[in-house]
C-alpha cells in the first residue's frame, strides 16, 4: 500500500512540474518522479533524450531469454536434424521460417514488404519518415548441417532491439527498418550475398537470374523464386530490387564473431572496421584416366593429382603474401569417375581468396593462375577452365558509424576492440549504398558452419544493446 501512494503522489508532481512554468528545480523534480514510476512499474518511460544517451544506454533492457526461445524456434524449420540447421533458398522451410520472421516483424509493430527476390523489410517510422532510415539485419539461411546463430542473430536481434527501444520510451527521428536478407549463402545457386548484391544494384546479376542461373537439380533461380511467391513479374526484371545510393542514412550489422579473437581476449564486442575482399575461383583439369593397375606411372595424365597439386599451391601464394589477413581455401575438391581403381580423367577446384588489400588478394590469384597453367604442361592434363567467379573489393566501415557503435559499447560498460571482419557479409554490399558498421560478439571456440556453433545469451544481451543505441545514436543524428 505504502509503495502504490508513492506511486500516486509521483504522478501527481509529474503532472504538477509539466502544467508549471519551467525552472531547473522543477525539471529535477519532475526526473526524480518518473525514475520513481519506472522503478515501481518495472519499465522506463522517459522521452528519448530526456536524460541524455547515457541515461538511455542505461534504460535499454533485452529480453535474452525471448531471443533464445526465438532462435530456438527458428532452428526447426530446417531440412537437417537437430542440432544442426539446413536452410536453402526458396525451400519449404526457408518459405517457412520468412513467415515466422515476418510474424515477429508485425509483433513488434513494423511496417513489412518484401521485393522481387524476397528481401524482407521491416519499418518502424519516425518522426521525420522523409529522412533516410537507419537500417540493420542480416540473413537467415543455412548452409547443410550448420548452426542456428549465423545471421539469425542479426536478423532477430535487431528485431528484438526495436523492442527494447520502445520499452525505453524511445522515439526516432529517423525511421529504423530491419532487412532480412536474401541467400546470404551460395549454397543454391552458387551466389553469396545475391539479396544484398541486387539491393546494390548488381545489372549483370540481374540478368544472369533471368537467364542462366540454375541449380544441381537443372531449376532455374526465376522457378524456385516463383514456386516461393516471388519473382511474380510477368517479364521477370529484378531491376525493381536495386536500391538508390543513399538510401539509407546508415547501415548496421549484428553478427557473431565466426572466429576466437573475442572469446580468446574476453572481450564483449567487435567494433568492425573493414570487411575482407573475397574472390572465388573455378578450376577444372582433364587428364587420360584409365585403369589403376595396367596403367604405368611414367604414362599417366593424371587430373587428381594435378588438383592436389594446385590446392598445396593456393597454400604456398597465400604464405608468400607474407600478411596475416591473406586466407585461401580449396573447399571444394572433385574427381571423376571416383573410382578407388580409376586414374581421375577430370578433376575440379573451387577456391576462395581473401584480403582486406584488393591489390594483394588480386596478386595470389594471378599467381594461382600461373600455378595452374605450369602444372597443366608438366603433368600433361589440359587446363579446361580457370574461371573467376566473383572478385568483390574489400569494404571500410563509415568512421561516424565506428564512433557512435564504440561510444554505445563505452556508455554500457562493455569492453570493445577495433577488429577486421575476415568472412564477408550483406554488409560489403551495403556499403555500396549506404554508410556501413559491423558489429561482433563472441561465439563458442570462433565455432561457425557447424552445428556447435554457440553465442551465449549475455553476450547476445550485450550486442543487442550495442546495437539498439547505435540505432537510437544515428537514427536522432
């Protein structure tokens, strides 16, 4: 009863301090009452820089639990069994978890659409809705047998970041709006990023959608865009997605780690500064075949190991490149026939490079051609395709994002570092639209594309509140 009058009475002396005219003892009295209501009623109900951004910074509270139940749900929609997560573009289940999504978009009071390919946009307009928005967001799909919180916690974090604003009593200038991109992963259709790089504004993979892009099983990527209810367009153009340079005042990222450097240093959060430029290359070798046996050693052309041969070179350029932030992978490798008794007559690579220095990156790939050609001649196989598939350059974060996204981290009392995202995102096309920000949490051992992947719910509290004042920081700039 005692704690309901003290309640009443601070009511009372609000309502009071706002009909009186303004004085600095009056406004003083008028924050003591509503800190007195917010701590009898549980929620802060302050005007949005009423009490300055570290006020707000200490307002924001995450519903953890909700967003673990929320990602835990998610996970079910999938074509492999638990733990582990398979989610593939225009799937049943990937058709399945947009609509779980978009069921939690209008939950949280957002304004949804969707594009052409199936980009997912959710707005909450603010007071000025002719300024351009602040975005955030990530992707939901899922290479085969992975985890449940690559870009899921970008996409249903920032959802839940919208929410914690507006428990705080925060009210935009700018619009916020979430984006739930579109086949991040290239497991499908062969194509990273292919929702961000359209919204970029890609003519080239425009057309090549329309045309020659199919999947293992011979459909073509309009098909399966339809068959998902998208791409409805009778002359199929998906120039409509492209999204006008400026577009966005800012864009923000939340996304685990995928490697050990923040769990290793016990940091809470990655401030990201630049993203990796990747490039993907495909390499086939024919040689003669024939059988294991009756075939001698000095008479082989053997295709496999031509691939093996240019696989431990791919390792021997990146080295020489002599920089810590120079990768490469051969993650695909293939013979044919696949016979334990069969000399390959074909073989095929599939490698991915990387650098945050386009020039270097470009150079181990040159290298890796010359390597290619040298062999082919030396073990008499025939080069028949070297074929880059894709050379993006790298991305720098915008310096007014990297500030506002440290200062958040500093008002909440977390510790951050300055750090390179070496995986590319949505985010390195994004930047082609619209100032962009990155920002990291740790993940279980830098686990990632597996199903022990892990983020702990303190640390998606913590990137959550990162991200929803960053997003209040730039939304009233």
């Amino acid at each position: 009863m005692e704690s309901l009058e003290r309640f009443l009475c601070s009511v009372a002396l609000l309502v009071i301090s706002l009909l009186l005219p303004s004085s600095l003892a009056q406004q003083q009295q008028q924050h003591e009452s509503i800190r007195t209501m917010e701590d009898f009623s549980g929620y802060p109900i302050h005007e949005p820089g009423q009490f300055g951004s570290i006020n707000l910074a200490s307002s924001l509270s995450v519903d953890a639990p909700g967003l673990q139940k929320q990602i835990d749900e998610l996970s079910n929609f999938s074509d492999a069994p638990s733990p582990s997560v398979t989610r593939v573009l225009y799937t049943d289940k990937d058709v399945l978890a947009r609509r779980y999504v978009k069921n939690l978009m209008a939950l949280a009071g957002l304004t949804v659409r969707e594009d052409a390919v199936g980009n997912i946009f959710g707005k909450w307009d603010g007071s000025e809705p002719d300024l351009p928005a602040v975005a955030t967001g990530s992707h939901i799909d899922a290479i085969p047998y992975s985890g449940k919180y690559d870009g899921v916690v970008g996409v249903l974090g920032a959802i839940e970041a919208i929410n914690v604003l507006k428990r705080s009593g925060f009210k935009p200038k700018r619009s916020l709006e979430i984006i739930l991109f579109t086949s991040e992963e290239p497991t499908r259709f062969g194509i990273s990023c292919l929702g961000s790089r359209l919204l970029a504004g890609s003519k080239e993979l425009a057309e090549a959608l329309k045309t020659t892009v199919f999947d293992g099983q011979n459909v073509s990527f309009i098909d399966a865009a339809k068959s998902a209810g998208y791409a409805e367009d009778k002359d199929d153009d998906l120039s409509s997605v492209f999204l006008k340079k400026g577009s966005y005042f800012a864009f923000i990222e939340l996304h685990i780690e995928q490697g050990p450097i923040l769990e290793d240093e016990g940091l809470d959060i990655g401030v990201v500064t630049a993203i990796a430029a990747p490039a993907s290359l495909k390499v086939e070798f024919e040689g003669g075949g024939g059988h294991a046996g009756a075939v001698l050693m000095p008479y082989r052309n053997d295709a496999g190991l031509a691939a093996a041969e240019l696989a431990l070179a791919v390792e021997k350029h990146v080295l020489e490149s002599e920089s810590i932030d120079t990768v490469g992978t051969v993650g695909i490798l293939e013979l044919h026939p696949g016979a334990i008794n069969s000399i390959p007559s074909k073989s095929h690579l599939e490698i991915d490079t990387r650098d945050i220095d386009e020039a270097r990156r470009n150079t181990v790939i040159k290298k890796i051609q010359e390597s290619a050609n040298t062999i082919a001649k030396k073990r008499k196989v025939k080069l028949s395709e070297f074929k880059i598939v894709n050379q993006d350059p790298p991305a720098l974060s915008d310096k007014l994002v990297i500030k506002k996204m440290a200062e958040a981290a500093t008002e909440l009392n977390l510790s951050h570092k300055m750090m390179i995202s070496r995986a590319y995102h949505d985010s390195l096309f994004m930047a082609r639209i619209s100032p962009m920000g990155m920002i990291f949490i740790p993940c279980y051992k830098g686990y990632s594309h597996k199903p022990e992947e892990y983020s702990s719910p303190e640390d998606m509290d913590n990137g959550v509140k990162v991200l929803s004042l960053t997003l209040a920081k730039l939304s009233l700039d």
